[in-house]
C-alpha cells in the first residue's frame, strides 16, 4: 500500500471512531437514569412498659430502671395482640426498658422477626439534673416558673406547648444540661428518617419502634402537629404513623386496645 492510500484509511479510521464515540455519548446523556420507588410505610410507636421508676415516681429520662413484673406482663400482652403484624423492621432505644419491651413484643409474634436495631434518637428527653429525682422536684418549679402553683397541675400546665415545657425544663435544670426542643426535635426527626429510610430499603411495610412517653409525643407534636391534641401515651400504648409520598398521617394515638386484646388471649 502506498503512502496516500495509506494515510487516507487512517483517515478514514480516525472519523468513524470519533462518530462512534460522539453517538456512545449521546446514548448515555440521554438514557433515563431508574426511578428508585419509595415504599410506604407504617410505623407503630410503642411506649415501655411499667418500670420500677414508673411506680416510684422518679424522673426517668436517659436514666434507667427495669421493666417491673407488670410491664413485662403489659409488652407480652401488646405482642400477642400485635402477633399477626407482620413488621419489615423493629428498633428500640439503647434504653434497657425500651430494649425489653421490644424483645417482649418481638417474642410473641407468629411471623418472621426482624433483627431489633437500637437506635439514640427513640430514647427518652434528657432531663439533665432531674434525673432519677422524685417527679415533684421536676414539675412544681416548672407550675412555678409559668405562674402556677403545683396544686392547680393540669390547668396552667395544659396549656403550655411541647417547646415552652422542654425549654422550660432546659432554663431550670440546675446543672444546665438537660436537652432543649431543639435538641431534641434534631434527633427525633432524624430516627424517623432512619426508620423510614431502612424500612423502604427492606421493601416496606411495618417498622416496630419502641420508645418512651414524652419522646412520642415530641415526634407526633414535630410530624403531624394538626392531628396530635395531647392524648396520652400509657404503658404499652401503640401510636400508629402512616408514611406516604413524603408525608406522616396519624393513625391511631395511644391505643391500649391490642394489649387489652393481648391480655384476654393470655
């Protein structure tokens, strides 16, 4: 081959792999990126139950106290009455009470248990220096510091918020450490995003979380705050959020009907 015929299919090479590439480019600029589909889920928020704080009156927050022979009786009673739930999911706090509820819950279920994660964020509000201290030395200077005395508990106190109660606790605290709202709201909604999140990675469906009184009603005041009017949330009680396309709905707020449930199948 002589050189001009030589040089001319180099040409030639060179231009068919420039088209070549240009169109594997093109191809891959345009090619749809795979919708990731986002599975609903359905969160049921379960408090503790009775612990040996709860029948002495102390403060327990991030401090501890074991489940007392009823409490055990009230987790085992909610998971019979929660055994055909078929849970994608389960978490608890690092909490030894939250942790026994929900290995109590877990061992009644008729359905496969999912591993129990523990997670920070379900624990309970830190109440800083009222922590294992008798309720009363917690809740008379919160009446006082809002004008009230402690005897008139219920009527200044219901009409405090979430914030004002949490923030109010922060400021008396004597030994300053004790969580504020934003603490905590900070947290709350970042364990709900790690719930959601794993439970739509597993496929969907059920997410069991047990945590504690105060801290479900931060979460519900934080998610669904038009829907939540303060119910109580007992020992036990289930509260249900529904998450879908972005946005909690709730379900049901503190519910003892499935540990009722559970005790007549005792």
């Amino acid at each position: 081959m002589d050189m001009k015929k030589r040089n001319s299919c180099l040409w030639l090479f060179m231009v068919m792999g420039v088209v070549a590439l240009g169109g594997c480019q093109k191809q891959a600029v345009t090619e749809p990126a795979e919708a990731t589909e986002k599975k609903d889920v359905t969160i049921y928020l379960v408090r503790h139950g009775k612990t040996f704080f709860n029948t002495t009156g102390q403060v327990q927050g991030w401090s501890d106290s074991p489940l007392t022979e009823e409490g055990e009786s009230q987790a085992d009673a909610a998971g019979r009455g929660m055994k055909d739930i078929v849970f994608t999911t389960a978490f608890s706090s690092d909490l030894g009470r939250q942790r026994a509820t929900a290995k109590h819950i877990l061992a009644q279920n008729e359905g496969d248990i999912p591993e129990l994660q523990e997670v920070m964020g379900l624990r309970e509000e830190f109440y800083g220096g009222f922590e294992g201290k008798p309720d009363e030395e917690l809740w008379r200077p919160i009446y006082e510091a809002n004008g009230a005395s402690y005897d008139e508990k219920g009527s200044t106190y219901l009409e405090l918020s979430k914030k004002e109660k949490v923030d109010t606790i922060a400021a008396i605290d004597p030994l300053h450490v004790a969580e504020t709202y934003d603490d905590i709201s900070k947290r709350s909604v970042e364990v709900m995003d790690t719930i959601v999140k794993a439970t739509q990675e597993a496929g969907g469906g059920n997410a069991l979380a047990v945590s504690s009184g105060d801290e479900i009603a931060t979460i519900l005041d934080l998610l669904v705050p038009e829907q939540y009017e303060g119910e109580r949330i007992a020992n036990c009680s289930v509260t249900v959020l529904a998450y879908k396309d972005g946005v909690y709905g709730l379900e049901a707020c503190g519910d003892v009907s499935y540990m009722q449930a559970g005790e007549e199948k005792k």
